[in-house]
C-alpha cells in the first residue's frame, strides 16, 4: 500500500513501514506552505488550498494519502482527494 505523507511532518519508521512515502523535497515545502495559515481563512482560501495539496498528491498516483492539519481544513481536503480517486488516512502517532 503505497500513502503519500501530506502532513507538514517527517514519517516515522513506523509509519514508512506501513507504507508511507514521502514527498520530493520540493513538494514538502509546498505542502508545509499550504498547511500554515497565519488568520482566519475564509472558505474560498481553504477551497484552495485543498485543492492544491490533493494535485500534488495526484502527481505521486498514489491510492491514499496521509493528511492532518489545521481542523478546518480537513473536510476539503478530504473532498478534494476523493475528487481525484485518493483516499484520505488521518495521521496517527503516540
């Protein structure tokens, strides 16, 4: 099962064990970029910003992808990625 890390974080071990990969260097910059808001976004901001980070996770033609983040973000993301076929798994770690 191959996940695309799109949180802001490094995977674990555990966590590419599982099967999570992790964005080129570039890409993770972009998606650190996307998950930071400095204010309140408004809903056309959010739309956005789901959209881009579920391309760039259509870029990898991965089936899944690893999200977490700022709460009002996570719905559209979700749509987002399910628009281009990708499911969404939530980040877990102890």
């Amino acid at each position: 099962m191959q996940i695309l890390n799109l949180t802001q974080h490094i995977a674990t071990k555990e966590q590419i064990k599982a099967g999570v990969i992790e964005p080129e260097v570039e890409d993770k910059e972009i998606i650190k970029g996307l998950l930071t808001f400095d204010k309140i976004p408004c809903d056309t901001e959010i739309k956005a910003k789901a959209t881009s980070l579920a391309k760039i996770a259509k870029k990898y033609g991965v089936p899944y992808a690893m999200v977490g983040g700022a709460p009002f973000l996570m719905g559209a993301l979700e749509r987002a990625l399910r628009a281009y076929k990708i499911t969404p798994i939530y980040a877990f770690s102890r």
